[in-house]
C-alpha cells in the first residue's frame, strides 16, 4: 500500500506520528542515496554511516523541510552535506598525519595493489572517480540519483549553468580517462 501513496502523502503522514511514513520513504530511497554515498566516498562502510546520518539529520529536521520541494532532492540535499562534513573531517585528520609523518619520518613505500578490472562498469567507475569533487557530485546526483539540475542547483547552492557546465565537463573528463584506458567511441 505505502508504494501506492506519493512522498508527500508519506512525509505528511511521518508528521503526523506514523512511523511507517518514515519508514516507507527510507525503504523508498536508501538505496540510491547509498549509491551516491559509496560513489562519493569510495568506501561501503562509510557510506552506510553517512546514509543513517543523513536519515537521522532528515528525521531531526523534518520541520524545515519545504514541502514545495520533491523529497528525494531534499535527503540528497542532506546526503551531499553529510558528505562535504565527512570531506572536511578527512582533510583535518589527513593534515594532522602529514604533520606527524613529517616529524617522524615516512615509512617504505608499499606496493599498487589495485587490479586492473577489464569490465566496462568498472572502468567507468575509475574514471568516475578521477573527477574533481564538484563535478563527480553532478555527475552522481544527475546519473545515479537522477535528480534534476535545478534540484542539483539547489542542493550545491550554484546557479543552474554552473550546474550544467560542470556536468558538460565531468562527462568531457570520463570520455578522456576511458580513451587513456582503451576504450574508445562511448558518446
């Protein structure tokens, strides 16, 4: 019955006390936000983290929610500032073990241990990932959560074309990585 009803007749219940609102949004969208989260991050474990922080923050803020706006780009919204906190954190943390590096010496250099995967959907999912930030979180936004570029807009706090052109570019940079890869004609 709960896949019957439209977001804001769930959300609209959730403000009313019913749990199963809630819940049948989370079942609805938990797992093309997780995508975009492991797409971000890179990591499964912290993706799942930052999908309950992103619910948590949700559930702790559903009075802001304007209900003008389409949910699913409202909790992307809040997955992409999860992220961007997740980001900042990392960078803290990583400059306080440069720091101790430098003071007490580096360590031998291990060796690549990263395998070369022949299938397409991996390739890309490489190549996705030498993006710069802002424009693997389009490209994420637009193709895995298929949210549309004024939402995208939105949730990034940039103009429209702003949007556009990093997406313009993100698809420019991912042709470019696959032809370094062998693998040519992709449009």
């Amino acid at each position: 019955m709960d896949s019957l009803l439209d977001d804001y007749t769930l959300f609209e219940n959730w403000m009313k006390g019913d749990t199963a609102g809630f819940s049948a949004l989370y079942e609805r969208y938990k797992n093309r936000v997780f995508g975009f989260l492991v797409r971000m991050t890179g990591d499964r474990e912290i993706a799942e983290d930052l999908l309950q922080d992103t619910f948590l923050a949700a559930m702790r803020n559903a009075q802001q929610f304007d209900r003008e706006r389409n949910f699913l780009s409202w909790i992307f919204g809040i997955a992409h500032k999860r992220t961007i906190d997740y980001f900042r954190h990392v960078k803290v943390e990583n400059e306080h073990l440069l720091d101790t590096d430098r003071s007490l010496g580096k360590g031998p250099d291990l060796p690549d241990l990263g395998l070369s995967n022949k299938r397409l959907n991996a390739v890309i999912n490489e190549a996705v990932k030498t993006l710069e930030p802002m424009q693997r979180e389009v490209f994420l936004l637009r193709e895995l959560g298929d949210v549309p570029f004024k939402d995208i807009a939105q949730i990034m706090n940039c103009p429209i074309n702003t949007a556009l052109g990093r997406m313009r570019l993100a698809l420019k940079n991912i042709r470019k990585e696959l032809k370094k890869r062998g693998i040519h004609g992709l449009q």
